[in-house]
C-alpha cells in the first residue's frame, strides 16, 4: 500500500508541474502550449512531422533576349530589323533579321543584342545609335546622347524590353 501512495504522489507531482508550465503561459524545451478555452497543458514537439509544410522551391528565371538590326532597302533609305522576348541570342539576331529583310531591307547587320534589359534607338539626320541599359528611361537617355554626339535631332525611334521570365 505505501507503495501505490508513494506512486500515487509521484504522478500527481508530474501533473502538478505540467499544470504550472501550462498555467504559466511557458512550456519547458521540446514541448509547446495546448489547450483552449478554460483547459490548458504542454505537449511535446513534433519530430518529422509529415504534415509541416515544406519549404517552397526556389525561384528560377529564364533569360530573354532582343535584338536591333540596321539594314538598307533599294532607296538607300535605313531599315531597322527588330527582335523582343526570345530564348536565346541566336533566335533573337536572327528574328530580327527576318523582320529587317521583310521589310524590304538588304545587308543586314545586327546592331545590338542584348538580353534581359530594355533597348533604345534614337534617329538623328545622319546616324542612329542604339543601347541598352537595366530600365527603359536609361536606354532611351544613353541611345539619344550617342546620338546627340554624332547627328543632330535625335529623336527616339524603337524602344522594347525583353525581361526575365519567371518560370518556378
């Protein structure tokens, strides 16, 4: 019989300091809160839970390329052969080769490529000059002062940009 009481006490010892963790708001190392309205407790922590999310997979992008080709057609007039949004530079010159020569243009020559960034050509009275840059507003301004410092009214003629994509 002393030996039950003894046990008896024992286990009500335990559920006593569980109670107080409980109580308290704080649970000892590798156990966390329970318990709602008017019951409280700690219980372990989960290990190898296979319900806890899994991380999601890392973000991946896929390059896109663009391309500004100068060409000239039967006039003599300037031909600008233009490529946007493509998987690889190839693709891009060679996409903006079929635009310029669609157009009636012959000897085209690719200008530029550039990839994953935006693109300018600004036109002046006797040359055209193109750029590249991260934004917009940077390749319209780098491609007018290039131009500004070989022609005189430059005006910007073609602007694209050809942006990552994201694909995970």
């Amino acid at each position: 019989m002393n030996h039950i009481v003894k046990l008896l006490l024992l286990m009500m010892s335990g559920l006593i300091v569980e109670i107080a963790y409980a109580e308290g708001g704080t649970c000892p190392d590798g156990y966390y809160p329970i318990g709602g309205q008017g019951t409280s407790g700690c219980a372990p922590m989960p290990y190898n839970n296979p319900t806890a999310p899994t991380p999601p997979p890392p973000v991946r992008w896929a390059d896109r390329y663009g391309s500004i080709v100068f060409g000239v057609d039967s006039k003599g007039d300037g031909i600008l052969g233009t490529s946007k949004d493509k998987t690889t530079s190839r693709d891009a010159n060679d996409a903006a080769i079929q635009n310029c020569t669609s157009q009636g243009g012959h000897a085209c020559k690719v200008a530029l490529t550039y990839h994953n960034q935006c693109v300018a050509t600004a036109s002046g009275v006797t040359a055209s000059r193109s750029a590249s840059a991260p934004t917009l507003e940077k390749a319209i301004q780098v491609a007018t002062e290039d131009c500004n410092a070989v022609s005189r009214e430059c005006k910007v003629y073609y602007t694209a940009c050809s942006m990552p994509v994201r694909i995970q």
